[in-house]
C-alpha cells in the first residue's frame, strides 16, 4: 500500500486533553475537549508545519472522527491557511477501543487490575474487557492506508497515541512485534509530527505534551 502512495504523509498527534490531565482512559471515546496545553501544542504543529510546507500548500487533510484531533486539526489549518472543513475524516483513524476500561481512572484501575502498561514500550499488557488489540487497529489502518492509497501529494493526517504508532509502523514497514501482534512505531508526545517518506520516517516536530499514555 505504501509503494502506492507518490507524496509525503505527515501523521500528528493530537494535543493533551481534560482526560489526559484527569488521567483517565480515554480510548475512542467521541470528544473530550483540549486542554490550554493541548491548544498549544496544536499551535506548535501548525507553526512547524507552516515551517516546512509554506502558507496555503497543496495537502489532503485527514483525521480521526474523535473531536480532540479535529480541534488539533483546526487549529492547525489556521496556520496553514486552510479550510479544515475541507478535511475528511474516517472511523479507522481513532484511538484503540477501550471497553469496560473507557473513562476509568488510571488509579482505579491499576488498584483493581494491577499494572496494565508495559512501561517499555508504552502499550497495553492485554486487551482491555470488551476492548480491542492491536491487531485488529492493524487491519483497520491498513485498510485506511490502502483505500486512500491514490491520494495525490502531501498529506496530514491527525489521530491518536497508539493508533497512530500502528498506521507509523504499518506505512514504515515495520516488523510485527510478538507480544502486540501489530508493527509499531516509538511512542512520541502529544503534539509529535512525523514524516513518512517512501516507507521511512522521520520527525518532524516534537510536541512538549506526554508520551506512553493512553490518548
């Protein structure tokens, strides 16, 4: 699907948001708003896209359905001087499906469940009750990455933590990683802007919010 592609893909992360800062499971639930910092952090992607792309450039605009990206999106198109109303979106950018464990604490949690992060790599132990794995966000996002293959030029595309560290792993080539059952890219903040080029990525721009969380 990558071989398709003849432009680059630059693949953000949205801004911190009130879950974040709570630190509560945030997954694909629907719409939970930025915080000040995640505002600024979305400022920080659109003066750094800005940066490299120049005002009013020839960019597909893409994002997950959840709200916390199409904020960081809007913002973000201001900067570009872009209608962000022009962007499409799709179901298969969101974040990882939580189940039983959407809009828990992370406290809670932990007490009830133990540690459910392997903290080196920043991914989930097991699937959360009801939730999804890895895998299955693999086929989504490839899915995604193949129907949207003809895509002309330059794109942005704005989603989530571990989602996007699968469409990074899946459009970079990666290799599976057992325990995950999925290629994945590194953990980034939020905020982070790489550069997929050709199967090989680069960063972009390095937000200032947190990494290894579940957003």
């Amino acid at each position: 699907m990558q071989g398709k592609r003849k432009g680059r893909d630059f693949i953000a992360r949205h801004g911190e948001t009130v879950f974040n800062i709570a630190q509560r499971m945030q997954g694909d639930h629907p719409h939970t708003p930025l915080t000040r910092a995640g505002f600024a952090q979305a400022d920080a992607i659109g003066a750094a896209l800005r940066t490299i792309l120049g005002p009013k450039p020839k960019l597909t605009m893409w994002s997950s359905t959840a709200g916390r990206a199409l904020q960081t999106l809007a913002i973000v198109a201001e900067h570009l001087e872009l209608d962000w109303h022009q962007a499409r979106t799709d179901d298969r950018l969101i974040e990882i499906g939580m189940g039983a464990w959407s809009g828990r604490y992370y406290g809670e949690l932990r007490a009830e469940e133990g540690e459910f992060l392997d903290l080196a790599h920043g991914l989930y132990t097991r699937p959360p009750p009801g939730g999804e794995w890895y895998d299955a966000i693999a086929t989504r996002v490839s899915f995604w990455a193949a129907d949207t293959g003809d895509d002309l030029g330059d794109r942005l595309v704005i989603m989530h933590g571990m989602s996007s560290r699968i469409l990074r792993g899946v459009l970079a080539g990666r290799d599976v990683v057992p325990q995950f059952d999925a290629p994945v890219a590194p953990d980034l903040p939020q905020g982070s802007v790489v550069l997929i080029e050709g199967g090989v990525e680069t960063v972009a721009h390095r937000g200032t919010g947190r990494g290894a969380a579940p957003a």
